[in-house]
C-alpha cells in the first residue's frame, strides 16, 4: 500500500468513528463528573473520557456498517461506500475500540465497567432492531447519549440530583436533533422501511416535532441557574446556546427540505458544544 493509499484509509477510519462526536461524549463525561463534585484532574476522570470516546467511536463504526446499503443512497460519501474502509476493517475497527473502552472502564471501578456495557448494548440494540421503530428508536439513541452524563458521576462513585435535570436537557435537544435527522435521511429509511416521523407523517410533522423537543429543552436550561446549581459564568453560553437551538427550530420549521435539515443537524453540534462549555463554566 502506497502512501497515498495509507492517509486515504486512515482519513476513511476517522470519518468512520466522526472525532468531534466522540470528543463530545468525552468531555459529557467531564461535565458529569462536574455535577457532583469540583473538578480536578483524576486517573478515573481521564478513564472515563477514553472509555466513552472509545465506546462512541465502535459505536459510530458499527452504526455505518450496519447502514452500508442504506448509505450508499443516503450519504455515498461515508467512507464505507465510497470504498475507504471495507465493511470487515469497520468491524475490526470498531472489536479494538470496544477492548479499548472495557479496559478503561473496568480500571476505574466495577459500576463505570457496568455502565458501559449497558451503553454499548443500548447502542447496539438501536443501530440493529430500534433504529427502524422511529421515534422509539430516536428515544434509544438519546439515552445512550445522556449515559456519559451519569457515567461521569459514577467515576467519582456517586450521583447527584443535579446530574437528573441535566440528563433531562440533553436528552430533550437530542432527540429533536435526531428527528431532524430523519428528515436528511428519509429517501434511504423511506427504501429500507424504517418509520421515522419523517418517512410515516412527512418533512413538515417532523420539523414540528423536531422543534418541540429542542424548545422543551431550552425550557429547562436555565433551571440549574435559578436553583442555584450553578454559577452565573453558566449564563452566557447557555443563552447563546439557546438563542441557536430557537433558531435552528424556527429556521428548521420553515425550510423542511433535506437540504436544510442537513444544515441545521450540523449546527446543532455547535449548540451542544456551547452546552457542554456552559455546565462546565457554570461549575467552575
């Protein structure tokens, strides 16, 4: 293999697992563990970060395995499709990541090695069976989203209540991303007969429910400032995230073409990035 031929396998490989996704559920970890205590840096805290960056990552590859044909209509550009990485290296791919993610957490303590094999399970059963349920399946992917959260707290070896209300907030904007989702990806779920609210209501039903859940979420934002959970550097980005989450809705309900829809999950990265910062500021 030529070395052209290596950086365009490596290049498929980290389209595979999507590296922002995964650095994401890896500092959802950090802010988990800022819910219960104050941060400082820790052996557990860092475990915790490679276990759900490692853990989303084989995830992230065996979704794309599994949607390989629906790809191919969807997105002919992720990197299994378009001939980067072969359907077996994204499985072996996706074997080292979990190995990877089990050590980890087995090293930090028996409850975090509990949880993530929850997770993973939880993750495996909506990319397999849940995924074409619609919005169960939406429900699915969003708990594995918010189990960084509690997995945080765990690596410190407790929960608190604080940990709930945000858990409640991500799992509320999650799900309206994942419904908009639908949407980018109707004409491949609509040939594979998976029953999104876009593929078994229509575009416009779907940016509806898209925007309820995203503003429900924005509803509860600024409760753990009110209640004093968190300090008032919490503000600034949390308004900024919600000022992107009203926009993207109203943007979103207003041009329910795949085309924007496909613009409107991207930004919304960008708005749980600014979420994520704000609970960490807040505990600051």
């Amino acid at each position: 293999m030529d070395a052209e031929s290596k950086m365009s396998k490596l290049t498929g490989y980290l389209r595979l697992i999507r590296p922002l996704n995964c650095t994401m559920m890896g500092f959802a970890v950090i802010v988990g563990a800022s819910l219960v205590s104050d941060l400082s840096f820790s052996l557990n805290l860092i475990l915790g970060f490679v276990t759900s960056f490692s853990l989303t990552a084989a995830s992230m590859a065996i979704n794309d395995y599994c949607d390989r044909e629906i790809d191919a209509i969807n997105e002919p550009n992720r990197p299994i499709p378009r001939g980067d990485v072969n359907p077996k290296e994204a499985l072996g791919l996706a074997s080292a990541l979990c190995i990877i993610g089990f050590i980890a957490a087995f090293i930090t303590n028996f409850a975090s090695f509990t949880i993530s094999v929850m997770a993973l399970i939880i993750s495996v059963a909506y990319i397999t069976k849940g995924k074409g349920t619609g919005l169960p399946g939406n429900f699915l992917v969003s708990v594995s989203v918010v189990i960084p959260f509690i997995y945080g707290g765990l690596t410190l070896g407790h929960i608190e209540a604080p940990t709930f209300l945000f858990v409640a907030i991500v799992f509320l904007s999650n799900t309206g991303r994942e419904i908009t989702k639908g949407i980018v990806d109707v004409e491949g779920d609509r040939s594979h007969n998976i029953k999104t609210i876009a593929v078994t209501n229509g575009e416009q039903i779907a940016s509806v429910a898209s925007a309820a859940f995203s503003l429900c979420a924005v509803g509860l934002s600024l409760l753990p400032w009110i209640w004093g959970l968190v300090s008032d550097l919490f503000i600034p980005l949390v308004i900024i995230t919600d000022f992107g989450l009203i926009i993207s809705s109203v943007i979103l309900l207003r041009d329910h073409s795949r085309k924007n829809a496909k613009r409107i999950k991207k930004m919304s990265l960008i708005w749980f990035t600014t979420g994520l910062l704000a609970f960490i500021l807040g505990k600051i």
